[in-house]
C-alpha cells in the first residue's frame, strides 16, 4: 500500500462547479497535510495546509482533514479554466520531509 | 524576494557519463531538500539538509548518486554514472524550519535530465 493515494484522474469538471480532490493517508502518526497545485512542466506550488482536523478555507479552495479517517480533500469552488493543472497531496509523516501522493490531474471544462 | 534557483533547467547525456546539478535554495533557509519526480508520479525525496549537515539521506542511491551543501547555502547533487532510469526531474526546494514544525517547502524550477 502506496503511503499517500490520490486517484489519478482526469478529473473533469465544467467551469463554475466544484472540483472535489481527495487523498488517504496510511501513517497515523501524520501531523502536517498540503496541497500543491502543478502546471504541466512547471514545479509544485504550494495551495494549502492544514494541521487540524476539520476544514480551512482560502478564497476559492478549501482543504478538509479528517484523522480518524485518514483522508484529506481539498475542494475548489467555481472552478475556472485556469485551474486546470494536477494536484498533489503531501504529507509530513514526522521526517520533516514531505510523502507525495501521485496526484490528481483536474480539467475544467470551459 | 528570490526563490530557489537550479541550473541547469534541462540536461541531456548519454548514460555512463557523470552530471551534476546546483541548487541555491531562498535566502535565509535553513533546509534544503533534493526530490526526484518522475512522470505521471509525485516528487519522492533524496535527501535533506539541515544547515550542511544531511539528516535524512535514507532514499539517496548512494552507489551512484552524491550531494554537498559545505558551507549550509547552496547544494549540488551529482549523479556518477548515469543510467537510464535516471531520466527525471530532479527539484531543489528550501524551508525555513522553525523548532517543533515544518514551514513551507518552496520548490525550484527543477532540472529536467534524459539519460540516452
């Protein structure tokens, strides 16, 4: 079992819906959770973290973490063409390094 | 404010030759990290720095693959020799890690290497 799982899509969605990401996690000791936007041939931007269970909202994206369940999501609201892209979920499993999933790759549909 | 620069961004070498890559990571950052991508895949890690010293290199191939940070700023990671499997992204990133947490990882543009 991969330690972090992502589905890999496409994901496709039109523009102005809500794209729903998740990740599952395998190490219960994880503490830290991110999300990192990449554009194709460009490297991974960071979107979002989250430390706390429950759910954290910037602009647009907002990232859920549930611990008991393992799994992280992160949710875009009104989605735009430019969104377009794949997103990694990233975990800090105590190393103080970061465990990637493969990632998810999103289309929005104008 | 600078971010994490690499160079070079592409390199292209036959296999059994040896490459290097450099990377200077953001100002004032203590940690610096070398990941490997590969396609269709998440960036896996190689090996940590804190300051110069490296306190995780547990997924660095050590038979072939090198790193250096002397003097706790920039870093070179080097590959000798090369074979085909080596054919990745190679991303630098840079954090500033407080006591008890990890920051944000900020991630360089990344070397692209074919190995022919």
């Amino acid at each position: 079992q991969k330690e972090v799982e992502q589905n890999s899509g496409p994901l496709s969605v039109p523009e102005g819906a809500i794209a729903s990401l998740n990740c599952t996690y395998s190490d219960r000791v994880s503490q830290s959770f991110f999300w990192y936007r990449q554009y194709s041939g460009k490297s991974p931007e960071l979107i979002m973290s989250i430390y706390s269970n429950g759910d954290k909202e910037d602009g647009r994206f907002t990232a859920q973490l549930n611990k008991a369940s393992q799994y992280v999501s992160l949710l875009i609201r009104d989605s735009q063409p430019s969104d377009s892209a794949t997103y990694l979920c990233a975990v800090d499993t105590g190393r103080r390094a970061l465990t990637f999933g493969s990632g998810t790759r999103l289309q929005v549909q104008p | 404010e600078a971010g994490v620069v690499q160079s070079p961004r592409y390199k292209i070498i036959e296999k059994k030759q040896p490459v290097a890559f450099w990377c200077n990571p953001i100002s004032g950052h203590n940690t610096l990290y070398w990941y490997r991508q590969n396609l269709g895949q998440g960036p896996e890690l190689l090996i940590r720095y804190e300051n110069e010293e490296a306190v995780d290199d547990s997924q660095l191939p050590k038979d072939r693959f090198s790193a250096e940070r002397l003097k706790g700023v920039d870093s070179t990671l080097k590959i000798q020799p090369a074979e085909l499997g080596d054919s990745a992204v190679y991303l630098c990133a840079s954090s500033l890690d407080l006591a008890g947490g990890t920051d944000t990882q900020y991630f360089g543009p990344g070397t692209r290497l074919t190995v022919l």
